[in-house]
C-alpha cells in the first residue's frame, strides 16, 4: 500500500515538473524572446499610443542612422539627431518594452526643441532595427548603453554633458545603467514609471494577467531565461543598481498606474544612493505622465536638469 502511494506522489511530482518546465518556455517565449506582444494591446493597465503625429514629428527630422556593437556582438541601431544650433549637451532616450525608438517622439521634440539637445534616440535590443532574440527587461541593456554613451563622447566630444532619460523598460533600463561605472560626462539620469528588478515586475503580471501564484513559474521561467538570454529575473534589479548610483537621479511616475505598481517609484527614490528628487503626476496611468502634464512634466524635468548641465 506504502509502495502504491509513493508510486502516486512521485508521478503527481512528475507530472508536475513537466508541467511547470512547458509553462516556463511558453512564459518564455510570450515575455522574454522577440515575438508577437499584440496581446498587451488590450491590456487596461497600457492605455498610451503614441498619436500619428507624434511620431510623424520625428519623420519630418533629418535623423541620421547610427549603429554600435554590443558586448556580445549585436548590431544595435538607433537614430541620432543633431540640434539646431552646436552643443555640448546631448539626452539618450530610452523606449519601453515591445516598443521603439520613434516612438520616443514627445520627449525627442522637447528636448531638441525647448532645451536644444542633440538627440540619441537607440533602438534596444530585440526591438526595432536592433539585432537580438530576446528581451534584457533593462538588464542587458544597462551594457548597451554605457556603449552608447561612450557612442555620443566620441562623436560630439570629450566635454560632452549627457542625460539619460527612460520611460518604462527604458526607465529601468537607465536605471540599472545608473549602478554602472558611468563616464562623469553623465550629468543626470530621468527614470519615468520604472519598475524595481524584472522579478517583482513579472510576480506581479503572473498574479494581474494569469491569476497565477508567481512561485515556481517566475523563477523556472527565470532559470530558463538564464539558460537562453543569459541572464536570470532575480539579478535583473533596478533597486540594486540605484543603490550605487552616483549620477543625480529624477524618478517620475503616475500614480493611477496599475502596469508597474506606482509603490515602486517609493522603493527606487528610498534606495538611491545619489542626489535625486521625485515627481508624481496624479491621475496618470503607466507611461501617460508626459500625455496627462505636458507643462508640469517638462518644467520639472527642465528644473531639475538645469542643476547639473551647464
């Protein structure tokens, strides 16, 4: 009898393993590898797309097609716009997931227009123009941008002032880019609605999305993940990197957003280690901050930039 029901648990324990192995590469290839997203097209929780002519403002630009290398050998691409009149001071813009560098257009257009910034506008890896299978959450790509950091330097001068500006995954991904050995020539970092590590990000859409508990399908997606991308959810931490930060830090959020948990915008502020200031936008759900306040969100960022670039 003994016999018989350990012969039942350890099929049942099987059986569940299996399980959980297919559902961690079906999670795998829904969030991590480059692949459809239209399923977040009707997420309540990401009711911002950017309009025809926000984006048409970029088209009308003379962009210049720009590419670098990444550390493990992608071709990544990104637009680079000069300004009007000769500067020193240039913002890279990062985009958020399953999305793109022009899409980035609101921010590009006040900062060229109203600050005369040149423009760095990449494309992350796994999206657009980019080379990779597979999406970094932020991760993969702090590297890539230290790349392209070093990418403005060269080309616009030793005596370079540049801003790292982020919404989104692009918010975490200047994030965890603030933990890094940044060159000095990085005056300030903007990081808008970022998510706190891709752990607590993807706990938090397997419970709102799947109805799922987080544990053990996170973390065997993450070992997967690990196994693929190289690299795991639990290292992949915005919180972490901030704590290092040495580069003054703006944290935006909207407090009506229920895609990344507004409390994380507290838990990034709380654990940065270098001068920082906060801005919420009441009423203003996942990536809307700049749509909801335009005024508001231009004149804080212009305020807070204007302490650190000359």
């Amino acid at each position: 009898m003994k016999k018989r029901i350990w012969r039942v648990l350890l099929i049942f324990f099987v059986l569940l393993v299996i399980a959980d192995i297919g559902a961690s590469f079906y999670f795998y290839n829904v969030a991590v590898s480059r692949s459809d997203k239209r399923f977040l097209n009707d997420d309540p929780g990401l009711n911002h797309v950017p309009a025809v002519k926000e984006i048409n403002w970029l088209e009308e630009m003379p962009l210049k097609d720009v590419s670098i290398e990444s550390d493990d050998g992608l071709k990544l691409h990104g637009y680079y716009l000069k300004a009007k009149s000769p500067t020193r001071k240039t913002v890279i813009i990062a985009h958020g997931y399953n999305g793109e560098a022009k899409e980035m257009g609101p921010y590009a257009q006040f900062y060229y227009e109203k600050l005369g910034y040149n423009v760095l506008l990449p494309d992350a890896r796994g999206h657009g123009r980019s080379e990779g299978n597979y999406i970094g959450f932020g991760w993969k790509e702090r590297k890539d941008y230290v790349k392209w950091i070093r990418y403005v330097i060269q080309k616009v001068g030793d005596d370079s002032e540049i801003v790292l500006h982020g919404v989104s995954m692009g918010g975490a991904t200047v994030s965890m880019a603030s933990g890094e050995n940044l060159p000095k020539n990085v005056k300030a970092i903007v990081s808008d609605c970022a998510y706190t590590s891709v752990d607590d990000e993807l706990s938090y859409q397997m419970k709102r999305m799947y109805h799922l508990p987080p544990i053990p399908l996170v973390q065997s997606t993450s070992l997967l993940t690990k196994i693929r991308a190289g690299y795991s959810f639990e290292e992949a931490s915005a919180l972490e990197q901030v704590k290092k930060s040495h580069t003054p830090m703006l944290f935006i959020h909207g407090d009506a957003d229920v895609f990344v948990p507004f409390k994380m915008v507290y838990e990034l502020y709380n654990a940065c280690g270098s001068e920082k200031e906060l801005y919420v936008v009441h009423g203003a759900g996942h990536g809307m901050s700049h749509k909801v306040d335009p005024v508001g969100y231009e004149k804080k960022v212009t305020n807070f930039l204007s302490k650190y670039v000359q």
